[in-house]
C-alpha cells in the first residue's frame, strides 16, 4: 500500500516494524485500525479481530448478527 502511496495521510496499523519503513500515513500501535472505508490489521495474530472488523463494516446494516458471531469468538476488547 506504501509504494503506490495508499497509507498517506490515513491511520493504518501494520507489524514487524514494518511502520518504521514507510513515510507517509498516521501509524497507530493498534490490533485493528478503521479509517473511512480503509481498514489495516497488526498482523497474522489479529486475524479474527480483522475478520470480524470487515465483517462488522460489511454487515453494519445487521449489527446483531455481528455481535452473535462474535461472541462464539474469544477476543480482548469487543465490542471493537
């Protein structure tokens, strides 16, 4: 995303230290980061927040069916 300049001036999260290789964006040390319809994940062991974040977006007209999901998955912070 950083090479064809997708993360300027957006909030994005990202791991491996990869932040530190990029010039422009907002990096914000977070599993999950939502900005507008751009949404970026920490890494592999935050899939299921991320799934569930997508999910969340795609389905934000049935947000009970969300939150259903997501209650048959275990997770630090939800409601995200």
């Amino acid at each position: 995303l950083a090479a064809h300049n997708l993360l300027e001036g957006r909030n994005y999260t990202t791991g491996a230290g990869l932040n530190k290789k990029f010039s422009d964006g907002n990096f914000l040390d977070q599993k999950v980061v939502i900005d507008g319809n751009f949404i970026s994940g920490k890494g592999l062991g935050v899939s299921f927040e991320f799934a569930v974040t997508v999910a969340k977006m795609l389905l934000s007209d049935n947000q009970e069916k969300v939150d259903w999901q997501a209650d048959h998955i275990y997770f630090d912070h939800w409601p995200l």
